[in-house]
C-alpha cells in the first residue's frame, strides 16, 4: 500500500479557517488625505492684471499632490512666467502665502467655500530682493 502524503519539511499543513488573518497593510505614504490631489486655478491678482505687470497662464487650471509648498508652486510659476522666484507672491482669498504652507493647509485654513474652485493669485512683490542669501 503507497504510504499517505506527508507535507514538506518546515511547512504545516492548516485549514482556511486555522490560518491566522493577515495583518492589516500600513497606509502607503501615497495614500490618505494629505496625498489627495487639488485642483486649483491660478491667476494674476486683479490689479497686476490690469496694469499687464503678469502675463496670464496659457493653462491657468492646475492639478496635483495636496502636499505640493507654496515655494515649489511659486518656483513653478515663475519659471512658467519668467519672473524672479523671489519677487513673485502668492495669495489666497487676499492673504499672503507662506513658502511652507502645503495646498491641503491653504484649503483648510482659507479658502473656505468647499463648493467653489480654489484660485491662487500672484503678484509682484517689488520690495523682495532678488536673491536670498543662506
């Protein structure tokens, strides 16, 4: 008579129901709510626009990480500009945007109406020097 099957060495034979669940999964660092996209518009501050001080975006509508600095946005639009990073300004809702502020703190803290597109504003800020010495 053949003898039974017997399982390999180091290996336990279970049932479905004897296996232990698996561990729930850590969140992925590209998961969550602070990695969700914003979309957002941005565009001269009205009088800039008037006076022609900034060119309008040819692509005005943006979309991307929640995490995204208003430095690196800044840096980005000057290059898409032509300004100087330094003597651009950002502004939400009439006030000023800190260089470490994420879109995800802007949305939260001042832009207010859920319902309504988020819109970023730039200016001159001819009172900023041209470089920043570390």
């Amino acid at each position: 008579a053949p003898a039974p099957a017997r399982p390999r060495a180091g290996r336990q034979p279970t049932s479905a129901a004897a296996r232990p669940a698996p561990a729930p999964r850590a969140a992925s660092p590209n998961q969550g709510p602070d990695c969700q996209q914003v979309s957002f518009k941005v565009e001269p501050e009205a009088a800039a626009a008037e006076l022609g001080a900034l060119p309008i975006l040819d692509k005005p509508y943006l979309k991307t990480s929640g995490k995204l600095k208003v430095s690196q946005l800044c840096r980005y639009l000057a290059k898409k500009l032509g300004a100087v990073p330094t003597k651009l300004e950002l502004v939400c809702a009439g006030e000023p945007l800190a260089p470490e502020h994420s879109l995800h703190f802007i949305r939260r803290t001042l832009w207010l109406d859920d319902n309504a597109e988020l819109v970023i504003n730039y200016r001159l800020n001819n009172d900023a020097p041209d470089e920043v010495h570390i």
